[in-house]
C-alpha cells in the first residue's frame, strides 16, 4: 500500500510539472512567415515548407521548449510596407521581399504558447488558449480563442485577434492591438505610444498607461472599471460601467458614456475624467 501511495504521489507529481510547463515554441532573431496550427497533441512540431539558403534556420529542442533560431541578433534594421508588399532590411543579407521569407509551419497543442523575436510575422489558427509574445517588427494575426488571451508586444509589429474569453494584453513600444469581442474581463499595459481597441468587454476593464498610448473599447459592459494614467494617453470606454475609479497624472483623458455606480477620480496635472 505504501508503495502504491508513493507511486501516485509521484505520478500526480510528474502531472502537475508537465501542466506547469506545457510545450511551447520560441522563433528568435529571425525573418521568417509562419503559420502556427492548433491541434489535440502535447508536443509541437516544426516544419520549414519554404526554406531561404540566405537566411537558414536551426530548429532545436530545450526540455518543453521548440526553438526556430535565425542567429541574426542586431542584423534586423527595419521592416517596411504592409501585408505582401513588406519587406525586411537584413545587415549583411539585404532586401529580403515577403515573398524571399522563410515560410515555417508549427503543430501545437490547443493552447497556443508562441514566442516571437525579430521580423516574424505568423499567424494563430482557433484556439483554446493563446499566450503570444512578440518582440521586433512582425505582425500577428490571432483566429478565435476560447478561453484566455495573452499578448506581450514589443516593438513596431501589430497584432489583430478574433475574439476570446477574456484578454491580458502588455504593449511596449509603438505596435498596436485590435481585439474582437472579448467575452469577460480586460486587463491592459501600456508603456509607449502603441494603442489597444476592443471591440467589446464583459466583466471587469483594468487600463494602466504610461506614455502616450490609447485604449479604446467599442461596447459592452465593466463591472469596475480601473485606470491609471501617467502622460498623454487617453482611455475611452463607450459601454456602461458598474463604478470607475481613475487617476491622472498628467494630460490624458478617461472617458465613460454611463456609469452606473461611484466614479472616484484623482487628477494632477490637464487630463480629465468624463462621463456621458
């Protein structure tokens, strides 16, 4: 019996950890188009569809960790134009066209853990969860999620994404995300001038901005809604609040068009507080 307890303790243990560390696949310092495709497996999978002798690509595996490494850290000057007429400015390579990219294809489990460096753009098929990194200039585009959304932007690149059940969204830099509807709570940082706009919310709107980033979201309905501003950044929320609390430092607005409850402001400095 002992032995049989021990046994399971270790089993439970061993389940826990994987849980803990669910597969997930990192593409550093690379140009690259990639396409990444949910599926029922606990693995991922790479394959490179459309190689680039100029611009090679090492596909490694660190424990649950899959990594496409491009080694072209600090030869990525630039990204320019937008959908199939963008190009790269790659130190030592050249004008890469989008159509000169490396194409790449990832297999992973339902819930999406991707992280991107460089001049990535991909792509999220349907999801369970999502949890996207994206750092550099590449654009992201992200189909319907589930559950919970996660999107971790620095730099110039944008993000697009269906809806999802509720949403965490991190902005450092000049990138801008648009969401869908999201179906519960909203959570957004930013630090720079990137912008966020949601299509509508459902349960609690958390907004901090430092810098001169906007959040706007279309509808829907908060059941507190929290901000902190410091700089220019505005916050425009164009559904129906349960209570607002705001601060202001600086001369960004926040604006609600109704509140149901309290609406408790502190302001320093020309922002200001609207409701209606």
């Amino acid at each position: 019996m002992r032995l049989s307890m021990a046994f399971l303790a270790a089993a439970a243990a061993l389940t826990a950890g994987g849980a803990a560390h669910a597969a997930s696949v990192e593409i550093k310092d690379a140009v690259a188009r990639v396409t990444v495709i949910p599926e029922d497996r606990s693995d991922v999978r790479v394959e490179i569809v459309a190689p680039n002798a100029r611009l090679p690509l090492e596909v490694r595996t660190l424990g649950d960790r899959t990594i496409v490494d491009g080694d072209l850290d600090r030869k990525i000057r630039n990204c320019r134009g937008s959908g199939e007429t963008q190009s790269v400015d790659v130190r030592g390579v050249g004008d890469i066209a989008w159509r000169e990219m490396p194409q790449v294809v990832v297999r992973t489990p339902r819930d999406v853990r991707v992280q991107a460096g460089g001049a990535v753009f991909g792509s999220v098929g349907r999801s369970v969860s999502v949890n996207l990194s994206n750092a550099g200039c590449g654009d992201w585009t992200v189909a319907n999620v589930e559950r919970e959304l996660k999107i971790r932007q620095a730099g110039s690149g944008d993000t697009r994404t269906g809806s999802a059940g509720s949403a965490v969204i991190r902005v450092a830099g000049s990138g801008d995300v648009a969401t869908a509807d999201i179906r519960g709570g909203l959570d957004v940082n930013i630090a720079g001038s990137g912008n966020v706009a949601v299509r509508s919310i459902s349960g609690p709107l958390e907004v901090a901005i430092a810098g001169s980033g906007d959040v706007t979201v279309a509808a829907g309905r908060a059941t507190a809604m929290t901000v902190s501003v410091a700089g220019s950044g505005d916050v425009d929320f164009r559904g129906q609040a349960e209570s607002v609390k705001a601060k202001i430092a600086g001369s960004g607005d926040v604006r609600v068009r109704e509140v149901k409850g309290e609406v408790s402001k502190t302001i320093m400095g020309s922002g200001a507080v609207t409701v209606g």
